[in-house]
C-alpha cells in the first residue's frame, strides 16, 4: 500500500483570458475559453452569461450598464479575425455592426458614447448612438502598445453623458452625447522618457494619469494645462504596472502591477496621507537625490497566492513564505461606494480586485494614513531595494478556508485594523469564472 503524501487537485481549474470593468466599475466582464459572462460588481452577481462553441475570445468590453459588448477574437482558434471589433448585443444574442480593419487591433477603450480603437500606428475613434460612426483618426509612432514614445497627445471629444440611473440593463439605442466640446490650449504632453504603458483618465477628463516601461512612477497630470500635478514612486525595482484607476471624486488613485502588490496614493494638495521619507524636509536646503523627495503609498495590499490542490486539512492556509506572495498574478481594480459600517460618512469608498485565477476582493481603506515611523524611508539601508518601506504581509487563506460573508465577533477587530493599520483590509473574498454557481 502506498501511503506517501499526495494532494488532490483541480480538475477543471479556473481559466481566464480577460476581465475588465465598465467605466463606473458596476459590472465587469470575464472571458474564458467557453465565452463571456456578465457580473454585478458589488455585491457579486451573474448577471448573464453567453457561450459559443465556434472559437474563442479575446476581449469582451462593456459599454457600461447595456446590453451591448465590443468582441475582440482570440487565442488559437479565434471566434473573429483579429482585425475585427464585433459589437454584440447581448438582449438579442446578435451581432449588430462590425468594424474592420487592414490591421490587428491591439486594444480597446470604451467610455459612454465613444468607442477607441488602438491600432500599431494609429487611433480611431468612433462615436456610439443608434449608429456607430467614425469620427477621427489619430497617428502615433511605431509603438506595439499604441502610443508616442513617452508622449501623450490630448484629442478633446465632446463630454460623455452622465450616467444613467440604477436599474434593468438598458436598451440597445443609446442617447447622442452632446456635441460642444471645450479646447484647450496644451495638445502634448511630454510625460516619460520611455515608452508609456499605461494611460488612465478621470470621468471629468481633468486628470490623466501616465506610466512608463520603468515601472516605479506614477505621474498625474492636468489636461488643462499639461501641468504636472503629483508624481508618486510605486517602488525601487522595475516592474510592469498593470493599471492605474482614479476614485470617482478624483481624491484618492490605486496603482497595480506584476509585483502582486495594490498601492492607494492619495491626490491632496499637500500629499495628504502620502508617506515621505524622513529626509524629505531636507530637499530645499541640501542636494538630495529626488528619491528621497518622493511621495510614496499610504496603504497597500499583497495578493495572496491560491494554492494549487484543494484543502483536506485546517492548517492548509498555512504556507512558506517562498509560496505565499502572487507575484505574477495579474489583476484588473475598481473602485465601488458602499454604505459605511460607522455612523460617519453614511458611503465610503472600496476597492473591488479581479484575479485572472478567479479571485474577487473587496477592500477597505485603513482610517488613517501617515506612519508614525519613517524610519524604512531614510536612507540608511545598504541594499537599495529595501529603502522602501516594506509591505506588511496579508493573512492568506485557501479556497476552502475563505468565507464570503464577515466571520461573527470580528467586527470590532476589523474596525481596530483599519484604525490601527496601513494595509488594505480584506472585507470580502470569493471566486469567479466559473458559471456552475461560483458567482
């Protein structure tokens, strides 16, 4: 008999090419192999889910709280050419328009009434309302992610409409936008000196938010005047930034990358809650490097790794610490307003975490933000890559081991964290992806 140690594992793992949010973040959409599904971001909901067994996807982006859905095919056996955007309406389960290109598209960005389209050289933006028309064309350089070479040009399209109310998905017909539009004098904005990777724009479009191949600063800017607003420093070591997201009222942004890591930076006048490091209040009077001016998160959250079999034991959750971070896990974040568990303010703002695992987080601010010891920032440590303070390390949980509801009798501990703390609390975890009744 063999009684040698063996761990079970999935038979039918979570498989998840691509999920993104609505711009206001109330729904978001996953792509599997099997196809597209729908959900309400908070609380976690299916709210539709749609299959096709002659290809797959690529990309299934929502235009908002409607029925309709750009297609992007993909992966081995694509459902649609690659050089097509398939706009889907999902109320009636058909294809209503297409849109062809001479070349492949390299991505897609969708707010109310407008559709982006970014090709290798150019970008072509559409106007959507009961027709989709084409209404400019705008070059870049030779830039596999669509953009000049750490420049960012600034095209003033007439403002989106203002979201609709809550309620049932809306009809396919989407109301014009309406046509004036406001010019401002700066056109380009000089932001990087290497290429950008990501670009992300307040719903105002007051604020734009730019980072670079680099990987460790965050630059916001004002589109009005192509003035650098904050700079922040994600961290010391490169890194590939997945995304940056602004927070509805444009006080507080969240920045995510392959380091497994979410920093939250706040956007007051003054840096706010911003860490800073001791020597900071130096840099008027000696030649410091600007590392040392440099504003820095104020709280931040580590995704744990999922472990790779299923739970048979309660002290499963347990794991070395060489297994316990996901520094490869790609995540896509959102910000959400939610009733308040205190008195003061009746809403607050959280953050909702999307893994390509099938993980879905929901996190709360801590409430208060500047550390009372700086001393991490000073300087003093011999190895460059620990001059900034180090992220606390996130209880983790396995599969079987996380509720979706908060446990009994812990409330008083999760509001003594989040006062006493600088991490993201972990309000809520489920999982989704699948359609068989995982959310």
């Amino acid at each position: 008999m063999n009684l040698a140690r063996h761990s079970i594992t999935q038979t039918n793992p979570v498989q998840i090419f691509n999920t993104q949010f609505d711009a206001d973040c109330q729904i978001f959409t996953t792509v599997t192999p099997v196809g597209f599904a729908v959900y309400q971001a908070w609380p976690l909901k299916l709210l539709r889910k749609r299959e096709f067994s002659g290809g797959t996807l690529a990309a299934a982006v929502p235009c908002h709280t409607s029925s309709l859905l750009f297609l992007l095919g993909g992966g081995r056996s694509p459902l649609y050419p690659p050089n097509k955007v398939i706009l889907w309406d999902d109320s009636a389960g058909a294809e209503v328009a297409e849109l062809e290109f001479r070349e492949k598209v390299g991505g897609l960005a969708c707010r109310r009434g407008w559709l982006a389209v970014a090709l290798r050289r150019r970008v072509v933006v559409f106007e959507v309302h009961e027709t989709v028309v084409r209404r400019g064309e705008y070059d870049t350089c030779d830039n596999p992610r669509g953009r000049q070479m750490g420049h960012v040009q600034l095209i003033q399209l007439p403002p989106c409409r203002p979201p609709e109310p809550l309620g049932p998905p809306l009809p396919v017909r989407l109301a014009k936008p309406p046509t004036s539009t406001v010019r401002h004098p700066v056109s380009i904005i000089a932001a990087h000196e290497s290429p950008l990777t990501t670009l992300s724009v307040t719903s105002s479009g007051r604020l734009v938010a730019t980072t670079s191949l680099r990987g460790t600063l965050v630059r916001i800017w004002e589109t009005s005047n192509g003035k650098l607003m904050k700079e922040f420093r994600r961290g010391s070591d490169k890194a590939e930034i997945y995304g940056v997201a602004f927070r509805p009222d444009e006080k507080e942004v969240a920045v995510w990358s392959d380091k497994g890591t979410i920093h939250v930076f706040s956007l007051a006048p003054a840096g706010g809650s911003n860490r800073q490091s001791s020597l900071s209040p130096l840099a008027p009077f000696l030649p410091l490097p600007k590392y040392f001016d440099s504003q820095w998160s104020y709280a931040q959250y580590r995704i744990p790794a999922q472990a790779a079999h299923i739970s048979l034991s309660s002290t499963s959750s347990v794991r070395s610490p060489a297994t316990d971070l996901a520094a490869d896990e790609k995540c896509v974040v959102g910000w959400i307003k939610i009733p308040s568990e205190t008195e003061e303010p009746l809403q607050e703002y959280q953050l909702i975490t999307l893994t390509y695992s099938g993980g879905w987080y929901r996190l709360s601010l801590p409430l208060k933000g500047p550390l009372a010891d700086h001393s991490d920032l000073s300087g003093t440590s011999q190895d460059p890559s620990h001059r900034a303070s180090p992220v606390p390390r996130q209880r983790t949980f396995s599969v079987s081991s996380i509720s979706s509801a908060p446990e009994k009798g812990k409330g008083k501990e999760r509001e003594k964290e989040r006062r006493d703390g600088h991490d993201l609390i972990l309000e809520e975890y489920r999982k989704y992806g699948r359609w068989d009744g995982w959310g």
